[in-house]
C-alpha cells in the first residue's frame, strides 16, 4: 500500500524514480551517478509520491496541509557525503508544488544498497485536511 491515511495524517512509503512505470536511475550515486544525476533522480521520486498522495486524496492535493517530514535514501559508493545535496531534488520539488505547505523536517541517510539497485529512495509524512 502506497499511502496509509490515519485521521488527518497521510504516511507514503517509499517511493523510487520510476518514468512511465519502467524502473529508471538504477545504480550507485559516486560511481554510476554524480550528484546532479542523483538529485534529477530524487526529483523523479518526489513527482512519484505526489502522484501517489494525489491518487490516495481523489486528486486533490489541495487538502496537503503540510509535509511534516521526508527522509532520503541514497544508494551511496563509500566515502560519498553530498547526501543532503542528492535528496534537495526532492525538497525542492515539493516545496515548489505546495509552497509553504512543502516546507518540512528532514533526514538524508546513505545507504550500502536500496531495493532494485535504485540511487534513491524517499518517504513521508504529510498533515491533510479533512
């Protein structure tokens, strides 16, 4: 289940960057991705999890009253530390769909590998209104 809705909290797990239904940015970000790769990938992920909270609200993403966190997942090569930078593709997507209603506490881990061998992966929690 993609999202999980508990009174006026929206859950999404993770979301990867998948184009047209096909898997896509499969691979290790430092070696088989810079950062810029990495973070046009974690953009795709972010458009993913909004088609995502926009199926579970009837298309209505109007109701998002907030995105209170969202962590990153960056299938890393050792030694790899622009985590932050990877997972702005996200952030910066949200805030820019919700405005002042995507701004939101975050996290930006590495990860030895990631389901698929995705670069990245995202989840979040989202305030909605009734």
């Amino acid at each position: 289940m993609p999202c999980r809705i508990s009174g006026t909290t929206l859950y999404v797990s993770g979301q990867v960057p998948r184009v047209d239904g096909v898997d896509a940015y499969q691979g290790v970000v430092g070696l088989d991705f810079t950062v810029h790769e990495a973070r046009e990938a974690a953009r795709v992920a972010a458009i993913n999890m909004l088609a995502q909270i926009a199926h579970a609200l009837d298309g209505d993403l109007d109701r998002v009253a907030g995105c209170l966190q969202l962590r990153g997942f960056v299938n890393a090569a050792p030694g790899f530390q622009d985590h932050p930078e990877v997972i702005n593709g996200a952030s910066d997507l949200i805030v820019a769909v919700l405005g002042d209603a995507g701004r939101h506490a975050r996290t930006a881990l590495g990860a030895g590998t990631l389901p698929r061998n995705f670069a990245v992966e995202i989840d979040a929690i989202f305030e909605i209104r009734p």
